[in-house]
C-alpha cells in the first residue's frame, strides 16, 4: 500500500521567497530519511519552495485565471512529502510519528489510489493511466 505523507508547517503559509530550513532541522531529517530508506518503505521525497513563489490556476466559469502566491486565503500548505511503500495505514502512522517534526508541523497520511480501487467503468476510462504513472 503506498502512502503519502504531507508536511503541513503552520506558518509557512506566509513565508517568504526564498524561505529555507534550518540546517540542524535537516541534519535530523536526513538521519529519519535514512531510515526510511534502510527499511526499505521510501519510494520518493521532496520539499516544496513556500507559496509566496508559487502561483495557482482556478477554473471559474470553466475559464483559466492564474493568481501568483502568496495566497491570502489559505491557513494551511504543503511543505514537503514522503511516498511511502508500507503494509497498512497503522504502519505508516507509525512511521510518521517517528519523524522529527516541530511544534508548529504536522504529517497528514493519505492512502494512493490504486487501479484496483476503481470499479470496472473507471478503470476502463483510465485506461493507459498506469503506464503514465512510470515505475512505483
């Protein structure tokens, strides 16, 4: 089963360009990545540039409008994700409670959807989606 685990660091929400980690804080989690990857559960990670850098596209009206960040409205953004490849949702939760956050961050854990989860007309309308996906 593979799951996603999303960094949501309150406050980062308003941070501004070029805001960066603290370099013991990475030290840390490097040392958790490792683990990670010694168990054998990490598929991917990343960290996300905050979202004063960003920009969003809505579909009002089915018509495009691009807003560049930050984004006045929003109380809570990504920071960072892991993919992870673990047994159950109880193994990932216990994978995310090892990992060195501060006070102001928290780890959503949301499960991948897999083909098999779809019933058949899905599936059948997906079709060549998996082939997209790449190696997982």
């Amino acid at each position: 089963m593979r799951f996603m685990m999303l960094v949501i660091p309150k406050g980062y929400e308003k941070a501004p360009p070029g805001t960066v980690p603290d370099a013991k804080a990475v030290e840390a989690m490097m040392r958790y990545n490792e683990e990670l990857q010694k168990a054998g559960v990490l598929l991917s990670l990343e960290g996300l540039h905050p979202p004063s850098m960003g920009a969003r596209v809505s579909f009002a009206g089915g018509k495009p409008t691009v807003t560049d960040g930050p984004f006045i409205e929003t109380n809570e953004v990504l920071g960072g994700y892991w993919m992870i490849d673990v047994k159950s949702k109880e193994e990932a939760i216990a994978w995310a409670s090892r990992c060195p956050m501060a006070d102001n961050e928290i780890i959503e854990i949301r499960q991948v959807q897999e083909m098999s989860d779809f019933p058949p007309d899905v599936q059948q309308a997906a079709e060549g989606f998996t082939a997209m996906q790449g190696p997982h």
